[in-house]
C-alpha cells in the first residue's frame, strides 16, 4: 500500500485550510504536518492551537511530525487537536519508550523519526511498541532540499531488520522526495512518501500526487541493479 502525505511545509500558510482541503481532493492519503521548535530544528512553524482550528477533510490522515525537543509536553495537546498519527524524533525524546506508549494511550498511532546520521540501532528497543518508522532523508528544519543518497541503503537495512522480526510497519521516508527519487526509496521499503515541494510547488497538485504514485509503484517492482 503507497501512502502520499503533502507537507503543508511548503503549502501557503496563509491559506492552510484551502490548501488542505486541495491536496485532499486532490488524492493525498495523509496531511503532513511538521511542527518545529527552533530548538531541536533551527525554525518554527506551528503547535496545537493552530491545527486544532484545521478543517479536517474526511478521509485525511493528520500525520504530524514534531521536531521539537522532550515532544512528551505535547502529546496531550495534539491527541485534542485532532491528529491521528504522532512521530517523535528519537534524538530528542529523553525517555523514548513512555513517549510512544503516551501517543498510544492518547489514541494515537505513533511514530519514531531517525536523523539521516542516527543509527538504525537507536530505535532497536522500540520497534515492537511503535506504529511506523521515519526514515529522514534530508537534515530535518527546512522544505526543498535533496534526498541524501544513502538513505535508500538505510531503509532496505531497516526494512530488512523488520522481516527478521516479523513486524509489519509501515517505513515513511521525508525529504527531498520527488518524481527522481520516490522509486528508489520504495523499491528499499518505504511505503508512506512525504512531498512537500514536489506537490505544493506544482500547479496541478492531483497530476503531483499521481506521478509521485506511479513512481512509487513502479520502484516497488523487482529491481535489477545493485542498489550500491
Ligand atoms: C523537513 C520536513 C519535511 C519537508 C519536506 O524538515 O520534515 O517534511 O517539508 O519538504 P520537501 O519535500 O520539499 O523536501
Ligand atoms: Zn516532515
């Protein structure tokens, strides 16, 4: 299953509700919200007040992506928001483990977030008590940058530690993800994409999600070439 999630980072804030309901009709799976704390990222965008007043189109997953330093403050304010879906970063929540179990206890799904130089072996102890894992592709702050190429050997590696524990979670990859490089990230196992530039920076924001689609669908086909 290929999930499309539109990062509202990009989106005109200034008409956030629009844009939302747009990449909605437009076929986007999740609403990628990334909420920024000028601590952990050098920038700041939103908090809980402003997506609570979001017009939640039926059908749109709120997936919010704190990149916000001990997000465990938060969780609360987010689950009465109204968003579905909570990844923490790994690098920034001291007690990891009670910060996912939270989300849960919220009515949550939660999610982990790796740094591109954060070891897979950080998020070992966790793996059976989360609901999908963040694979960053860029240094996370900022929209428009390029996918770091060695990600695409980190999620096969991740995607290949799940098999071995027989665990079902679904691998987001966020960054630099574009017509050029959604293939490679599904063909090593992502399976959720966030795009901000490469959909809120097209005119025809449903042609965006379509090709963002079939570029994901046809990198999960077999792929012959070593992946380097
Ligand atoms: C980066 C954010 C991303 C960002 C992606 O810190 O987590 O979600 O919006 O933007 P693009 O797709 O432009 O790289
Ligand atoms: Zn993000």
């Amino acid at each position: 299953m290929i999930h499309i999630a539109p990062s509202v980072l990009s989106a005109d804030f200034g008409r956030i509700n629009e844009e939302s309901a747009a990449v909605g009709e437009a076929g986007a799976d999740w609403l990628h919200l990334d909420v920024m704390d000028g601590r952990f990222v050098p920038n700041l965008t939103f908090g809980p007040p402003v997506v609570a007043r979001l017009i939640k189109p039926d059908g749109l997953v709120f997936d919010a992506h704190l990149m916000v330093l001990e997000p465990d403050h938060l969780v609360e304010a987010f689950a009465k928001a109204g968003v579905h879906r909570l990844t923490v970063h790994v690098e920034a929540a001291t007690h990891l483990h009670r910060t996912l179990a939270h989300i849960r206890e919220c009515g949550m799904k939660s999610g982990v977030a790796l740094n591109p130089s954060t070891p897979l072996a950080a998020i070992e102890w966790v793996l059976d008590s989360v609901d999908l894992v963040l694979i960053m592709s860029v240094n996370p702050g900022f929209g428009g940058q390029s996918y770091i190429p060695q990600t695409t050997r980190k999620i096969a590696a991740l995607a290949e530690i799940l098999r071995g524990r027989g665990l079902d979670l679904p691998i987001q990859v966020d960054g630099g993800i574009n017509v050029g490089t959604i293939g490679e990230a599904a063909s090593a196992g992502a399976t959720v994409f966030v795009a901000g530039t490469a959909i809120f920076g097209e005119a025809d924001y449903g042609a965006a999600i379509e090709k963002l689609r079939a570029g994901a669908a046809a990198g999960q086909k077999p792929v012959l070439r070593e992946l380097g």
